[in-house]
C-alpha cells in the first residue's frame, strides 16, 4: 500500500481564500500573482496611469487638495439645503392635528403680486429716455407689491447705468514656449500622457484657445536641442524622462493690452419688465392636546386677520398719487393689459362661507400658511384643492417647535401635513 501510495504524485494542498487573496494583492504590488494549480504570471503595469484613457494624467497634489476642498463645500451646501431641513423636520417637528379655518373674512383664497426686473441691451448705445431705471425699480420697492395697477407706470423703457462705447488699446509682444504633453521613457520608449507640462514660460497646444481673441501670432518655430536645458524643466528626474525636443516650440504673439475708455455712454438703454406672480394663503387651526407657547383654549383669529390686512395695505400708494400716475399712462400696451386682468383676485367658490370647525376641545391658534407659486397661477389653485385644505377635513400635522408664538402668519418650513414628512412614517410618534 505504502508503495501505491508513492506511485501516485501528491496534489499540493488548495490555499485557503484569505491565503489566495493576500497573493493577489502582493503580486499587484510586486508584480507577480501566484495562484494554486495555475501557477506564477507576470503582471505589467497595473499603475492607473496605464489604467486611465490616453491623454489623462494623475493629478498634482496641489489639484487633489483643491479637488477635495471644492468637493467638501459642495457636500456641506448640499447637506444644509437638502438634508438638514429634511433631518430638522423629520425629528424636532411636534405632532399636531390641522383644519382649514375659514370665518368668512378669513379664508383659502390666492393672490397676485407684481414681480418687476431690469433687462438692459448687451450693446452699449446712448439711451434717449428722461426715466432711469434706477427711478423705477425704486417705485416698485416702495409700492405694496400686491397693488397690480402700479406695474402701468413701473414697466416700460428707461435709462440703465452708464458704459464706455469705445476703447483704444496698445499692441503688446510676448514671447513663449509651448509644449505638447507627450513624454517618452528614455528606457522603454514607451509613451507616457500622464505628465502636466505647464510652466510660467511654457504652455500647452490645448491653451489655444484661451488667448486674447486679438492675437495674432508672427513667429512659430521649433526648438533645438541646445535651447532644451534639462534643469529648466522640473519633470525631468535621474530615470531619464524628459521632453522630446519635436514636440516644443518657440511663440511670438501680439496682443491688446492696457486698454482705455475714449467715449462713455451716459446711460445705456433697458426695459423694466413686470409679471405677476402668485402666492396661496391658506388659513389653519392647529391643534394640539397639551399647553404649549402660543396654544390657547379658545383661540381667536383676530391676530392672524390683522397680519394679513397690514400686509395687503403696508405701502399702499394713496389714492390720489395713483391717479396722477396713471393719467399718462398709455393702456394700449397688449402685455401689461392682459398681465393686469389675470391679476385679479382668485378665490375658489365655497370657500367665502363661514364653517364650523369639526374639532373641539384641546389648545389651537389660528396660523396663515403662505405659500409660493413663482409665475405659476395653476399651481396656486391646485395648491388650494388639495384634500387636506378643503372645508371640515381634519388632517395630522407637525409644526416646528421653534415657531413665534406670536405669529400668525408662518411660510410652508414650518408647518407640514403627513404626506409631506418624507418617507419615514410618522403617524406614530
């Protein structure tokens, strides 16, 4: 038997995994890989140097420092904008119990206001109008923004900043050399793309297209070996890399500099342009079953009705300086006719009559959801058909904790129904 036995080869022994994967991993550092039954095999080039496409290159640390800055300040921006709200709400908002209010004077209704913005002309030219836009944005801020017949006497052509209509330059020369980003190995001759050529004095042929689009080039010749001094370029290393002597080039260019405004235009010509916009007041009662700061009772709406009447009248242009503004105002304008009629107050019908709120007992306040729409008037009155806002519904809320209690007019961050916490369920807590 013994004899049988040492007839037959023995079959070396199957390395365990680990085993097996620690040999990979040394032979991608050593450049060998040793695997059972298969044997040793040699691994080239297994740098990412040579992985990367051709005409990429590894990046300096100066460029991965910069890379990993800008990285981490888009990270942050995106967490503060995106996340952290969605975190705040989702954990410090408390439970409550919501119900549209609807009194009679206060109730769902949408509402127009005017959005004015300056476009001025890309091109520098004299403007011909007494007004400047300065005037008429200055109108518009000091106007109550819901008064819609303002945009009359707001939009229309006016007289932007001042621009310089010509300038005269000098022509300057300068001399520079420019160099392809092709290296060679002095001991393999193979082609190596991952090296950055850039210096001060020397530039690459993909900069091109950067230079002063009144350039023009009077001299491009080759260097010769003897303009090539090694200690000039800082890749060159004791391995032998260096420029290959073909691939630089001497360029002599003209270009604009130190130029100067000869003619200023006193103001250029632009348009105030007014829209309107909408936003969507949505009175509610919350309520919740334990005291809590601005929680009452028997709660009462006359804050949240005055809060909404100061803001529809702060600013309001008094009667009789609005008919002098619009007494030579031309109404044939087709834009800012149709713009104004669309302006009208919106108001979904139903929602004028008084109801009685479904919900008793318990500590409430009476809070104004404001919402934005931008230019968007469909969006605002599918805002207010949404069934949680509709007469007699009872829906679970949550309000931020840090909410004013004396306020009574709040923006849509701190109040949110069920359907807007996220995916988390929360109808437990």
């Amino acid at each position: 038997m013994d004899k049988f036995r040492a007839a037959i080869p023995m079959m070396p022994m199957a390395q365990p995994i680990d085993q097996q994967a620690a040999a990979i991993a040394s032979g991608l550092q050593t450049g060998t890989i040793s695997v059972p039954l298969l044997g040793a095999f040699e691994v080239k080039k297994t740098t990412i140097a040579n992985i990367l496409p051709a005409g990429w290159r590894q990046p300096f640390p100066n460029e991965s420092m910069q890379g990993g800055a800008l990285f981490g300040i888009l990270t942050l921006v995106c967490f503060l904008c995106l996340n952290y709200p969605e975190i705040r709400k989702n954990f410090d908002f408390l439970p409550a119990t919501c119900e549209p209010y609807n009194s009679g004077a206060l109730h769902p209704e949408i509402r127009p206001y005017r959005h004015c913005f300056e476009n001025c002309n890309a091109i520098c030219f004299p403007s011909t109008m007494p007004v400047s836009c300065l005037n008429k944005m200055g109108r518009h801020w000091s106007i109550n923004e819901y008064d819609m017949n303002a945009m009359w006497y707001i939009a229309g052509s006016c007289a932007g900043s001042s621009c310089c209509a010509q300038t005269v330059c000098q022509r300057c020369t300068r001399t520079t050399t420019r160099c392809s980003r092709r290296l060679h190995d002095l001991f393999d001759g193979e082609e190596l793309v991952h090296y950055n050529t850039s210096m001060a004095a020397i530039e690459t042929d993909e900069a091109d297209a950067d230079f002063d689009r009144h350039e023009v080039f009077e001299d491009d010749s080759p260097l010769s070996e003897a303009q090539e001094p090694e200690e000039s370029f800082p890749w060159a290393s004791p391995l032998g890399r260096r420029l290959q002597a073909d691939n630089c080039r001497q360029v002599t260019s003209t270009y604009d500099c130190n130029c100067q405004c000869t003619s200023r235009v006193y103001a250029r010509a632009c348009t105030v342009n007014c829209v309107p916009y909408w936003r969507s007041f949505v009175p509610i009662r919350v309520i919740v079953g334990a005291p809590a700061p601005g929680f009452f009772l028997e709660p009462e709406d006359r804050q949240a009705l005055y809060e909404y009447s100061a803001m529809m009248s702060v600013n309001a242009t008094p009667a009789a300086v609005k008919e002098q503004y619009l007494a030579g105002v031309d109404h044939t304008d087709p834009a800012l006719t149709d713009a104004v009629e669309m302006a009208e107050t919106y108001t979904l019908p139903g929602f004028a009559s008084v109801t009685t709120p479904s919900v008793t007992g318990g500590y409430s306040r009476v809070l104004t959801v404001k919402y934005e729409h931008g230019a968007y008037r469909t969006s605002a009155i599918r805002n207010l058909q949404q069934p949680q806002f509709m007469p007699g519904t009872v829906s679970e809320c949550f309000y931020d904790p840090h909410l004013n209690p004396n306020a009574a007019m709040i923006s849509r961050e701190y109040l949110k129904f069920a359907d807007e916490m996220g995916c988390e369920s929360l109808s437990q807590r």
